[in-house]
C-alpha cells in the first residue's frame, strides 16, 4: 500500500499525518482519535460525520483527505476553548437539544458554519443549514431553537 | 473502500490533469467534490485526479455569455450575484436543491454534468438554455453542446476528456420568464421528476420562444422540442399552459423504480411543467 504525507490543521492545530491516497477524511480523523466525527450512512445521507472544512460544513465521509493538504479543518473537538464550552454547546445543552448525542456533533458543526456566515439567521435558514443532519431521537424543534438562541432570535413561542 | 488508490494527484494545471488522465489508460477519475463517486465505489480505479486546484474554479461573465469553471461549487453557484441574476437564478436555485448544506460545498457543476445522472439538477436547466461545455484532451479544447455530451458520454473519446468549463449563452428576447422546478420526497432528495422552462414573449404577449426540458423521465435530460414549437406565436395563456401540461405528460415515457412509478412521473411531469410556465408568466409580466 502506497503511502503519502498530509499537512492540515485540525482544531487550530498544524498535523502531519501519513495516509493513503484512497483515505476518506473520516476515516483519518477517526483513526487520529477525533471520535466526535461520527461513523453513519457513509454516503452522504445523515450528516453524522460532518465536519469543517475551511469553514464550510462537508460530509467527511466524502472526503479523500489527500484533498485536504493546507486545509482548516473544525471538528466538535476544537470549538470548546480553556475548558469553556461554546455558545452553541451551551445552547444545546441549555434547550436539551440532544438525546442519544450521535447527530450533535454535525449539528453544532452545521449550526455553527452558518452562524458565522450569517449571524442573524431565520429560521427557515436554521433549518436549511442543519437539514443535512438526521436526527432520529427528538427531532427538529429544540436543536432549532438553540441555534436561534444563540443568534439572539427571539424563540417562536410553541 | 478504495484501499486499491495507488495515487492522488492533484494538478496544478488542466494540461497536467490530462496527461495523467492519459497516462494512466482508464484506471484513473477525475475527482472534484467527490460526493458521486466516493458513493459510487468504483474498485477499479487506481489513481485519483483531483481537479479543484487546476484553475477551474471561476464564474466569468464575457459578451452575454457566462462561463463557469467545472470546479465551481454548488454552495458558489448559488451565492455568486452573476449566476443570480442570470436568467431568473434558475441555476442558483437548481445548485440551492442539490443536496444538503454539506452537499453543495463539495460538488461541483462539472461533475454534476460528467456524473451524467438523469436527475441531475444543474442539469436541466443547463439544457434548458442550450449550454455548451469546454472539454480538454490530450489535442487541446473543443466546444459541444451539452445536449451532444449527454447523448455520447460513454464514448471512449470523452472518457480521455475532462470537463473544463460550462458555457451558458446570452438569451434574447424582450420579456422573457424563467423557471426551475423540482419535485423530490423530501427537499433533500434526487428529483424524480425536475422541469426547467423559459419564454420570451412579444409586446402582444405572444410566444416568441418557449423551452423546457425534463429531468429524470428518460435516460439523459431531455427538451420537449415538440411542444415548446407548438407554442411559438400564441397568446401565452392558461390555456396555452393547459395544452404544454397536457403535450408533456403525453410525450415523456420515464421508467418506474424503487423512487416512484412511471405514471407518477409522467403526471408529474405535467404539472411541473404547468408550474414553471406559470412561474415564467409572472416573470414576464404576464397576467394569465
């Protein structure tokens, strides 16, 4: 098996990891010990695995990291800072946003790529920008509505 | 899965892209988002050759025409000012269903095109509007219409070839409409059936042109030459629209699958294309 090297920065921190050519970015970051990007569907469905990149939010498991070389990469490990949860970690928590946790990692991850595009976000677009993550325990609602905490939107009142 | 890659290249260049296309004879793929072929799987495939860094990554708008580099993003198409203004933004709002947010950062216009999916989104209205492509090998580049890549794109020519560029031509016509719908089960999903309609009307508010194409009802994108012809010169009204609903759903023969049955898709074909003709009057300033 060939073998190559990558150069990344993942969670503000420069890597060097050796890969293969065929490496997917989820398999890497697994294997790198980042566990907060999550093993679903494999093919783009679930949005468990997601991650940024360069600040977008893409499906690490259609990734090939060698794509990757001189990439920011944000997964849910880097977004808690000296022992200080996030504000979106905090919102989630706050709303009880999270039940069995799988999809939150991708969803905080999703969340927070929009947010910092576009600070004031509908619903409607909370909703498109988490879209891509399924949920299969609570749903929608309270994930929404802690993202729209954060953006400083007034909660719809249910 | 593809422990079998033996290299990932990543050209600095078309030219460099296509001399390891070459040089590889048929184990090689072109790689950009990868979102349809890591999904694919492909276990012949021996070398990678990612094309997001061959300076392909461009929306350039040039004596009418707009051309879009194959690299070019959904998540770009979608939020570039030029692509939103362009025709009504249905290409912004095509690239705006291709999948999730996670989705559109990664794929690409070229390969949405060269994937060669009947249900691709960009696809439709692509044809719609008679696009071209810049295609590069080992000769140099030509131009093809789109609708001529579509009907050969098996061919062992085009497989040395890589899609460099999307051509989208300058539209004439006084008042013009333009429209992009697509039916999916969920907003997320491929289209079981997508529908992309234009016209241009005159000051009497008859057809000078009408264009639709369909998506997902038959082996490649599809115009529904036949009706938009039948158009031409009438008063565009509901009945008019009535007629086109009817003409398609009577003129398509799409396949049933695991997504929906072929009638169903043959009705939805209709009321797609009644739904874009309706939209394109509004745009058009007409009162229907």
């Amino acid at each position: 098996m060939k073998s190559m090297e990558l150069r990344v920065k993942v969670n503000g921190q420069a890597r060097k990891w050796t890969i293969t050519p065929g490496d997917l970015l989820l398999d890497v970051l697994r294997r790198e010990g980042f566990f907060g990007v999550k093993r679903g569907c494999e093919k783009g469905e679930c949005g468990a695995c997601t991650v940024l990149v360069n600040g977008r939010a893409v499906n690490s498991c259609l990734m090939f990291a060698a794509k990757l070389e001189g990439c920011e990469v944000l997964t849910i490990e880097g977004l808690a800072e000296n022992g200080q949860l996030h504000p979106l970690q905090a919102a989630f928590l706050d709303h009880g946003a999270a039940q069995c946790g799988f999809c939150t990692p991708g969803m905080i991850l999703a969340a927070k790529a929009l947010l910092d595009r576009n600070p004031h976000p509908s619903e409607d677009e909370v909703r498109e920008a988490i879209a891509g993550v399924l949920c299969r325990c609570t749903g929608y609602r309270k994930p929404v509505d802690a993202v729209l905490a954060v953006a400083g939107v007034p909660e719809e009142v249910a | 899965m593809f422990e079998q890659v033996e290299a990932f290249h990543r050209p600095a260049s078309v030219r460099e892209a296509v001399r390891l296309l070459v040089s590889r004879k048929g184990k090689a793929r072109i790689v950009a988002g990868g979102t349809d072929l890591v999904v694919e799987g492909d276990p012949n495939v021996r070398a990678l050759i990612d094309i997001t860094h061959s300076g392909l990554n461009y929306i350039r708008a040039r004596n009418g025409a707009v051309e879009i580099g194959a690299a070019t993003t959904m998540a770009e198409l979608r939020e570039s000012r030029v692509i939103r203004a362009l025709v009504g933004g249905v290409l912004a709002r095509a690239a705006a269903t291709c999948g999730s947010v996670q989705i559109q950062a990664a794929a690409t216009i070229g390969g949405n095109v060269a994937h060669g999916s009947p249900a691709a989104d960009l696809v439709t209205p692509l044809v719609m509007l008679d696009a071209a492509l810049v295609l590069a090998d080992a000769k140099g580049r030509r131009k093809m219409a789109l609708a001529d890549y579509l009907a050969s794109r098996g061919t062992k020519a085009l497989r040395q070839s890589i899609v460099v560029a999307v051509v989208v031509p300058g539209v004439k016509g006084r008042r013009c409409g333009w429209s992009f719908q697509k039916l999916g089960r969920t907003a997320l999903d491929i289209s079981l059936v997508n529908v992309a309609a234009g016209v241009a009307l005159d000051r009497a508010g008859r057809v000078e042109w009408a264009r639709i194409a369909l998506g997902s009802v038959a082996p490649t994108v599809i115009r529904a030459g036949s009706v938009e012809a039948s158009l031409r010169g009438r008063k565009f009204d509901r009945s008019v629209i009535a007629d086109a609903e009817a003409a398609v759903t009577q003129s398509v023969h799409p396949i049933g699958d695991v997504r929906a049955p072929a009638e169903y898709r043959r009705a939805m074909s209709g009321v797609l294309t009644r739904r874009a003709l309706e939209e394109c009057a509004a745009q058009a300033g007409c009162g229907l």
